[in-house]
C-alpha cells in the first residue's frame, strides 16, 4: 500500500492529512496524536475478546524529534 493510497482509504484519514498540512504538520504525527484520544474515549468495560484472555484495549505512540520539529503543534 503506498502513502497516498493508506490517506485515502478512509475519509477520515484524509480529514487528518488535511488538517495537518493545514496546520503545516506531518500528517502520521498528527495522526499518531489523535489515535490515543480516539482510544481514551472507549470505556474500559469494552474488551478485546479472547483468546487467549480477555484483554483492554490500550495504546502508546511516543512523538520524538528536536526542538522545534513540530510534536506539540502535532498534538
């Protein structure tokens, strides 16, 4: 799958392409800041079925760069 093909596969995803060259942003940073608030919103009785255990669904992205790369704006 190339680049432009994964922004387009959903509207949504090409919303976030937009809006971060808007924001003159790198569109996976800022989508790399929008994932865990879409997965803070789901409440924490909702669970990845098993097997092998019922498991909660979390996610982690770290955004690293230099001063000034733009991680805060991303966000």
């Amino acid at each position: 799958m190339t680049e432009d093909e994964f922004w387009s596969a959903r509207p949504v995803l090409e919303h976030i392409k937009q809006f971060a060259h808007a924001r003159m942003c790198a569109p996976f940073a800022v989508l790399g800041a929008a994932l865990p608030r879409a997965v803070g919103i789901i409440p924490p009785v909702n669970c990845l079925p098993p097997p092998p255990a019922r498991s909660s669904i979390n996610l982690f992205i770290a955004l690293c760069g230099p001063s000034g790369a733009g991680k805060g704006t991303s966000e």
